[in-house]
C-alpha cells in the first residue's frame, strides 16, 4: 500500500492557554471513531435502513461508501494517526455484519477485523474496541430492538463470540456507548431508529441496555479472564439556568438524574431507581468480582446544558434549555463549551467509582471552518489535567473523530474530524486541530511551544 498523504491547511493561528503542563507517563493520547460512521458498505443494520426512509437523515444522506473503512482504508488513517503521533485509537464492530443472522457468524467480517486491528498492534496503535455503537443488526430491530425480550441475552452472546475470536488483539473492551443518549433519540425521542417517541419505552431501554452491559461483561470475562471491560457514558454538566431559582434548581436536578444520575447509580450500587424500575430492584448481573461490573470508564463529554423551568415542557420534565450559547444544529445540540464540566464530571465519577480507571473516549466539537476547536481541544485537556490534579486516575483521552463521518441524523453536515474528509475523492486534510493535537500527544501535555 502506498504511502497514505495528509495535505496542511493554513497553520498561522494558534490557540490561547495558561501555562505548560504534562500528562502522567503511557497516558494514552488517541481519537475515536465508530464503525457505522466510517466503514461503509454497511447494509444489514437498522440504521441502514432508517437511511432508506425519507426525511430521516438531514439534507437525505447515507452513510454509503462513509470513510471506506471497510474497503480497506482503515489501515492507512491508522498510519496518519500514527504519524501525526496518536498512540491510541477507538473503534467498533459492527454487530449486523459479524452476525448477520440470529446465531450465525460471518468469519471473514471477523477476518476483516482481525486484519485491522493487526495493523494497529503493528504500527504501535493501543485500541480500544466497543462492541456496538449505536447500530443494531436488523433481524434484532424488526424484533423489537433494545426491547426485545432476547437482546441483552442475544448481545451477550455475540461478545462472547468477539471476545474468544478477537481477544487476543484487543486490549480495551468497551460494551455498549452512551446507553441514555441512545434512550432519548431513539425511544424517548423520533429522531433515531426504532424512533418511538415514548418516555416510558425511553426507560426500558435504557434499564435494556445497563443489563445487557452487565451480560456482556460477565461475557467477556468469561472467554477471557485477562480483559479490560468498560462502558462508555455520555454524561453531559446539566445546570439551572438561574441558580438562584429554585425552579430552575428542581429541572436541572431531575434531568441530570434521568440522563446521568440514575445510570451512575445502578452501576455504582447494582441496582435500578425510578425511572428504569417502579420500586428499586437490586440488579446482580451488575456487579463484578470486586465491586461493579466494570474495569473502567469511558466518559464522551462534548458540553453544558443550562435549563430553565418551563411548564410546557413535561416530557422534558419542565426544564427547557437555553441553546442560546450551544453548539448546535437544528436538530441536535451538544452544549455550551464549558471545559470545568469534563473535570467536574470526571471528579463525580472518581467519587462514585473509587480507584477506577477512567478515560475520556469522547471529546470535541463540529467546526467545519476550524476556527474554535484547536482552543476547545487545548482548554479540555486542561480540564482533564485538573481532574487528574484532583485524584482522577485518568488514563487516556480521545478525540471525537479523527476524520470526518456520518453523524447520524445529521448526516455529513457537522464535520467532527482532526481530518477532513473530501467525499467524492476520499482525500484526507489535515485540519490545523490536527497539527494542534499532534503537538498535545507529542509532548504528553500542553507545552510551552504550543502555547506560544
Ligand atoms: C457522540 C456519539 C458519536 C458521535 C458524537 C458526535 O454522542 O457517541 O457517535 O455522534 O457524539
């Protein structure tokens, strides 16, 4: 294969910052990326058929041809991760082609994988490998999705099968990814597939998932007692609007528990609390050798919710928030650029989890003209430097994406990647954020340098 090319954009802004700082040693500097949204060629899922239906996806996008991942350009963003000096890199497999039907696997989709992740291992890529982001083969959709009876069951199956054929090439295990943002676009909410549009749904999938999490951990473990399983949360800062209104206090609160809370819970403690049970239910599946079933954290953070009281909002549970400051599309928002909140969620989890490892497996920002987002990454990584400061044992952190992908119901319209993406031609440009987190990585922290 011949050597992959970056081209540069203009270099001549830098970002602003305090002084220089430096990352504990073998932190793992890296970007995430998920199957769905790079691969291609990816037709046996949900998701590929929700893209087939009108006015689901922004402006009518697919996914189509994506990254070309699975055509074989995985490898060569491999090696421009490498070069730009990433030690690490997050991935998935796609549930729908490695089990194509209930109960038959597809071997060489597991060859296929086998091959990337070999090459990762070659040139010195750690990864870190989730078994499902987001998409569901369509066989378990057409069932009932997260609320068919068999899916936790179903999923446990499938990780033991990933586990005992890739293990060996797999250091860092994650299960599922951000189980409650999945709940509230896809159940709760109309805009992601199976889009149902139902609070109370909302709640049994997310309780679904959490078992399912806890299924397959124990899945994994079982087929290999030496792996590293964790689950990825998206645990956005919720704040009041005004804090010195006790309604906007009270909105806040509640959203936070629905979205955060409750899941931090049940797997802190092995139990499920309203909404994911009537009356609380203790939930063995959830509990680990020493403690919770997990072996650590993934934290996607992106931003701060500010919400307000506003009683024509229930299924918000009368807090609206304020978009006024966010980063958003019509659509979908990721929240107001608010780095303290990666360090005061980061520091909630040290607290609920104690001597955990945890990692940032998600972090960045849409900025398709590159203005504001070599500042966002240098400030986050501050914030994750605060955190560690504080007790935080943070092992790693993760840009979301290193290249341009399907963002779902936005389609291609909010470019997320340290790489641009030219669709037609499939070259890659380096944004000046790569160049920016290049410099992070290589220096293990923020230098004087790059602050200069
Ligand atoms: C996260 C998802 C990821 C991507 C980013 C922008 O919530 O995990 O797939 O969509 O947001």
């Amino acid at each position: 294969m011949s050597r992959p090319t970056i081209e540069r954009e203009d270099a001549s802004r830098t970002p602003r910052g305090a002084s220089a700082i430096t990352f504990p040693p073998r932190f793992l500097w890296g970007t995430a990326t998920s199957s769905h949204q790079v691969e291609g060629e990816q037709t046996q899922s949900d998701w590929a058929a929700w893209e087939a239906r009108r006015g689901r996806i922004h402006g009518g996008d697919r996914a189509g041809r994506a990254c070309e991942w699975w055509a074989g350009r995985a490898e060569e963003d491999f090696e421009r991760a490498r070069t730009m000096g990433h030690g690490a890199i997050r991935l998935s497999l796609e549930w729908s082609r490695l089990e194509p039907r209930p109960g038959v696997f597809d071997e060489a989709a597991f060859d296929r994988y086998a091959r990337m992740l070999e090459k990762a291992r070659a040139i010195g890529l750690t990864t870190m490998v989730g078994l499902d982001h987001f998409t569901l083969p369509y066989w378990l959709a057409v069932r009932g999705s997260w609320l068919a009876e068999e899916a936790p069951d179903r999923f446990a199956r499938y990780a033991d099968r990933c586990a005992r054929r890739l293990g060996d090439l797999v250091p860092l295990w994650t299960t599922l990814n951000e189980p409650s943002v999945l709940a509230f676009m896809a159940y709760v909410g109309k805009a992601w597939p199976p889009g149902l549009g139902n609070p109370v749904l909302g709640a049994r999938a997310l309780r679904a998932q959490l078992v399912a999490h806890g299924a397959a951990y124990h899945a994994v473990h079982d087929a290999r007692r030496d792996a590293q399983v964790g689950l990825v949360l998206n645990l956005p800062a919720i704040d009041p609007y005004d804090s010195t209104s006790a309604r906007d206090r009270a909105v806040a609160t509640a959203q936070d528990w629905a979205f955060n809370g409750v899941v931090l819970d049940a797997l802190a403690h092995a139990r499920l609390r309203f909404p994911l049970a009537l009356r609380e239910e203790s939930a063995p599946v959830l509990r680990g050798p020493n403690g919770p079933a997990l072996d650590f954290v993934g934290l996607n953070y992106y931003g701060r919710y500010r919400v307000r009281f506003d009683a024509r909002h229930p299924a918000e549970l009368f807090g609206r928030r304020d978009a006024r400051e966010t980063v958003h599309t019509e659509s979908n928002d990721w929240g107001e650029i608010h780095p303290e909140g990666l360090t005061r969620q980061l520091m909630r989890l040290a607290r609920a989890f104690p001597r955990m490892p945890l990692y940032v497996t998600e972090n960045g920002m849409f900025d398709p003209s590159d203005t504001r987002r070599p500042s966002y990454l240098v400030s986050h990584v501050r914030a994750v430097h605060d955190a560690i400061a504080q007790g935080a044992d943070v092992r790693g952190y993760f840009v979301w994406s290193l290249i341009d992908n399907f963002e779902w119901a936005e389609g291609w319209s909010t470019p997320f990647g340290l790489l641009a993406l030219d669709r037609t031609t499939q070259a890659r440009t380096a944004r000046r954020s790569a160049d920016v987190y290049s410099a992070i990585c290589r220096a293990n922290g923020v230098s004087d340098a790059l602050e200069a």
